[in-house]
C-alpha cells in the first residue's frame, strides 16, 4: 500500500529508466514521495551532455539521487558531477546520494565532488551488479550459450539491483545516513566463470564460458558496432579494475539495511525459474 508522503519532498531521480534508478523511483513512490526523474525521455529530459537540462529538473527539488552513464570512469565525469552537485546545491537541494564505482580512482574523483557541494552527502559505493547477467550486456552472449570476457579467476562479490536500491532509498529518507560512504557487495566472491556455470546449472543449459585476449575482446565489440567510448569503458573495467583490487567483501549493506546481501544463487535461481535465461527469450530482446 503506498504511504502518504508526510514531508511532501520531491526527490529527482538521475537515471531513472536504469538498472538502479527505476528501482529507486519504484520504491520511493511505493513510500509516498513524490518523485521526478530524470533522462532523455523524461517530461522534463535531463541529459549529462546538454547542461541546459540540469537546472529545469532541480526546481523544487529536496533530495537527489546522482547515476551517471555510462560510468563515472568517463573522462571528464567528475567535472560534470562537480558542477552538477555545485547547481543543485544552488537551487535548494539539501541531500545528495552518489552511486558510485569500487577500485576507479575516476570515481573516487566524483565522489570527493559530491562531498565538497554543500549539500548532505552519502556515497554508495558499488561492486559489479548481478543484473549485468540479465539486464545487459551478458544476456545475449549468455542466450547463445557461449560467453568470451577478457578476465580470468578474479573472483568479484557481485551485488542486487535491489540492494543497492535498498540503500541508495534508506539514504534518501531516513536519519543517520549523511556523510557514510556505504561500500556494497554480495556476500561471497565468485568468478565470471563461476557465476556462468551456476547460471546454467540452475537454467538445465550448457553455457561456454571463454576467457579470451584483450585485443579479440576489442575486436568482437568493434564487429558488433559497439560505440567506441562504450569499447574504452569496458576494456578498462574488465582489465584495470577486475585486477584483483576488488577481490574483497564489504559490508554497506549490514551497515545500511541491518541485513546481508543477497547471494548471486539466490539472484539466479530467481530468474531462472522464471525462464530468463532460455534461448526463446532471444526472440523478445
């Protein structure tokens, strides 16, 4: 049942179609609270590239919460994000919540600009999602049965949408969550060729996981027509940040919520029962 909004705040929501936005957006409005959001196709668009778009959205707003696209690893992110925070602190804004990125120093950039705005801050800082294997760029590889990514045995502890949702939503609305920098992943470290087997095992597939160079992963983006700032983006994470640096576990989430993580089997069992990862779905997507 959706609760009245007794502080009659409006939250602007950046990213708001997104894996974490639109979950942010959901349980923010399931709460009562009015929300805006913010992209391209919104009443009002916002659009990281157009600074023209920024100051419509952030009028009569209280409480923000930032994503940026693709990644704040973007070069020239954390200038956008400073002056972003800065205007939004000009017009009112009293709260901003930063998703941001474990091992990028470009992120930790961002983040120091969020800080440093004037505005109360909490800083959600997040592992690779769970959902990259069902809402994004692993599904169509995954619904063909063969999966080549440039990284090997790094194990990396995966972390829900919905969790980082959970957060980045107590952040925006309860006390106590001002100036926390909440690090959040699973609750375990498994490897991308770990995570596709469990995703077979559990969809009854055989499902080939491929550890290749850098120079053919490139190559295979570059067929594909995969914008070339998207092909820059990707090699990096997938190289640079998945080094090992990440392979640790955090507890943002304990921290945050007073609950664990959801564990990726958990995440896949989900979805496959409900027959996400079957070849037929190739015909819907």
């Amino acid at each position: 049942m959706k609760q009245t909004n007794k502080n009659h705040e409006t939250i602007l929501v950046l990213g708001g179609t997104g894996k974490t936005g639109s979950r942010v957006a959901h349980r923010l409005t399931e709460l009562g609270y009015t929300v805006r959001l913010g992209s391209r196709k919104s009443e009002l668009p916002f659009d990281w590239e157009n600074a023209a778009t920024w100051e419509p959205v952030l009028q009569n707003i209280d409480s923000v919460y930032i994503t940026f696209q693709p990644d704040l690893a973007l070069p020239g992110a954390d200038e956008m994000i400073a002056a972003f925070s800065k205007l939004a602190v000009d017009n009112g804004v009293k709260k901003l919540v930063l998703l941001s990125g474990r091992g990028e120093p470009e992120a930790r950039r961002c983040e120091n600009m969020v800080m440093e705005a004037g505005a109360d801050w909490t800083i959600v800082r997040a592992s690779w999602f769970m959902q990259n294997f069902n809402e994004s760029h692993l599904l169509e590889p995954i619904l063909a049965g063969y999966v080549s990514l440039p990284v090997g045995d790094v194990g990396e502890p995966f972390i829900d949408a919905d969790d980082i949702a959970d957060v980045a939503v107590a952040a925006l609305t309860q006390r106590g969550h001002s100036g926390k920098v909440y690090e959040v992943t699973g609750p375990r470290l498994i490897t991308f060729r770990e995570a596709v087997a469990e995703i077979a095992a559990a969809s009854g597939r055989n499902i080939h996981y491929e550890q290749i160079s850098l120079d053919k992963y490139t190559a295979m983006l570059e067929a594909y027509g995969v914008p070339e700032v998207v092909t820059s983006l990707l090699t990096y994470l997938f190289t640079e940040v998945l080094d090992g640096r990440n392979a640790m576990l955090m507890d943002g989430v304990q921290q945050a919520l007073g609950r664990t993580p959801v564990d990726f089997s958990t995440f896949v069992h989900k979805y496959a029962e409900q027959g996400l990862w079957q070849p037929a779905r190739a015909l819907t997507i």
